[in-house]
C-alpha cells in the first residue's frame, strides 16, 4: 500500500526534517517543494494499520512538522524512465 503525505514545517527546519524521514524505513522518498506544501513524502507499508501507525508514531513526532494530510494511493501507474544517453 502506499501513500502520500503532505507537511508543513517550521522555517529553516528542512534539512533535519528531511534527515530524520530517511532514516524511517518506510519512507521511499521525500520531496522538497514549493507551493501550499513544503514537503511531500512517500511511504510504501503493507496495510493502512502501518502506513497510519508510521504516519502517527514517526512522521507526526518529527520536531518542526506542523501539519500532516494523507492521502492514500488507490491506484498508481509508473513510467518507465529511458536510460540516459
């Protein structure tokens, strides 16, 4: 199952947020980004149990996250990337 979360931080608090959710297992990426959100990660769990159990007992006790909004993937499709010439 995968899902996508949304947070808004602190200022100037990026690079130790970003630091501490790749050292969570479950998170395959983290995205630093520009707009209404100033971070957007992605996590991969085996059921909605764990994907809420990483959102509430990791994600949300990261210092500097101010707020979180999840959305859960219900169906994905990945592009294959050519490889680079």
């Amino acid at each position: 199952m995968e899902a996508v979360v949304l947070l808004n931080i602190d200022i100037g608090s990026e690079d130790k947020i970003m630091e501490q959710l790749a050292a969570i297992p479950e998170v395959r990426a983290a995205y630093f980004v520009y707009g209404p959100y100033d971070i957007v990660v992605k996590i991969e769990a085996p059921d909605i149990d764990r994907v809420r159990s990483v959102v509430r007992e990791k994600v949300r006790k990261i210092e500097g996250i101010r707020s979180t909004t999840t959305l859960i993937v219900a169906k994905s499709h990945t592009k294959a990337t050519p490889p680079h010439a």
